[in-house]
C-alpha cells in the first residue's frame, strides 16, 4: 500500500506509475480506471458489480487487484481511492479515520454521510449528544455553522418538520433514553438519521441503519476512554474531505 500512496502527486493519481511499480495487468488497469471515472463524476457509491461490469471481469478479480495493492478487500480499495482523490488534505484522512473506526461497514457510512452534507440536499443538520458526548456534538456543529451549514444541537423536534433535516446522534453507549426518544420519532417523520457510538448493539445502533462505530479502548476498570478523543478526530477528517470537495466545486 505504501507504494500505492507514494504515488499520489497532488490531486492526480499517475495510472503508469501504478502499473509498473505493481506489475499489473491490462485488465487490472482498466479496473482502477473505471473506479476512479465514477469517484471524479461524483459518485457516493460504485457497486462492485457494476465495475466487474464496465470492466469485463469478474467481482473476484476485483478483490484480487485490491488485495495486490494491499487492501483488506474491495470496499477499503474504494475508500481510499476516494480519499486519494480529494485535494489540499495535508494529511491521509482516511488513514486517520480508518484507525479509529471499528469495521468496513463503518467506513462506507461515513463515506454516505459525507457525501449527504455535500448534497446540499439538506437544509438542516442536528448534532446531538448528552454529557461527555456532547462536547463532541457541539464541536461538530460548531464546524459545520463555520461551513455556513445551518447545524444545531437542539433536537429537531423542536423546529417544524416540513424542512429536510439530517440528524446525527452521538452515544458512546448507544442507550442514552433522550436520545432514543427522539430517535424514534424522527425515523417516524422520515429523517435521515446516523449515530456515533461505542457500542454496535445499543439500542441506538440497533434501530439505525447508518451507524458509525468508534474504538474507545479496553472495557477494563480504569482503562482510557477514547471514546471523545476519537469522536473529535473523525469530525476533523470528515470536515477535511467536505472543506476540500467544496474547495473543488467552487
């Protein structure tokens, strides 16, 4: 993988040099070239499938390329590709976000909920968090009101529902009642919700689709809790994608 990233020159990925220095094949090259289409038309998700598709071959020889160039598998190849692509980031944000993050399954719905701030589709975003992971909530809002993002940590049903809304719940346990309350009824009203936690079978996780799950360390008596640290460090990555794709479309 170093090699791959090594080969990175700004923005512009150089395909040759990829080629040579991971001896790879015509077909493979045709592989990355059809991914990286998708991910500079703006693409929020590439089936691999459709690749395998576009590209003539099959869904196994796609991972096979990802596993070459030194990826888990398919899904961490395409996060990193997209993070490769986004410009004027001084430091590999998915790096960052992929050490703290519990599972592929969290990757892709950090990769969505990117791509849903940047859709301009919504006109309000509500972070919320009760106690330690309210500090995070408010610093994320505080972020996005810096973005010109209309962002709020008041639950939303305290304003009118007639506006689209993303709302993004943050709970390290995933049990926090007040937020489960609201939860519920937002689902009822059709937002579209996230949550951040610790804890992928808390109640939160378990009513949310789109769940994003955080290492907080050890569960022994007296051990660091990474929980809030980490949650701040995933603001900062994910506002540095969103700070440099809005760069790129003005």
């Amino acid at each position: 993988m170093l090699i791959w990233y090594n080969q990175i020159k700004g923005d512009v990925m150089n395909i040759n040099e990829i080629e040579k220095n991971n001896n790879l094949r015509a077909n493979e090259v045709t592989i990355l070239k059809e991914i990286l289409l998708r991910i500079q038309n703006g693409r929020a998700k590439i089936p691999i499938r459709e690749v395998a598709k576009s590209s003539y071959v099959s869904t196994t020889s796609i991972v096979r390329l990802a596993k070459k160039l030194g990826y888990s598998g398919y899904n961490e190849m395409l996060y990193s590709l997209k993070g490769d692509l986004v410009s004027s980031i001084e430091y590999r944000s998915s790096d960052a976000i992929r050490s703290i993050t519990m599972s592929e399954a969290s990757l892709n719905t950090i990769d969505t909920l990117i791509q849903e701030i940047l859709s301009l589709e919504y006109e309000r975003f509500h972070v919320i968090g009760i106690g330690y992971s309210g500090y995070v909530a408010e610093y994320f809002c505080d972020k996005l009101l810096e973005l010109d993002y209309f962002a709020t940590t008041k639950s939303p049903l305290d304003f009118e529902h007639y506006k689209k809304s993303l709302i993004l719940f943050i709970s390290e346990s995933g049990e926090t009642q007040d937020l489960i309350f609201i939860e519920e009824r937002c689902q009822a009203l059709g937002y579209s919700v996230y949550v951040l936690s610790a804890n992928m079978k808390g109640t939160l996780c378990q009513h949310v689709k789109n769940s994003i799950i955080l290492k907080k360390g050890r569960e022994q008596k007296n051990s660091p809790n990474y929980f809030i640290g980490n949650g701040i460090n995933l603001v900062e990555s994910v506002l540095a994608i969103i700070k440099a794709n809005k760069k790129e479309r003005v």
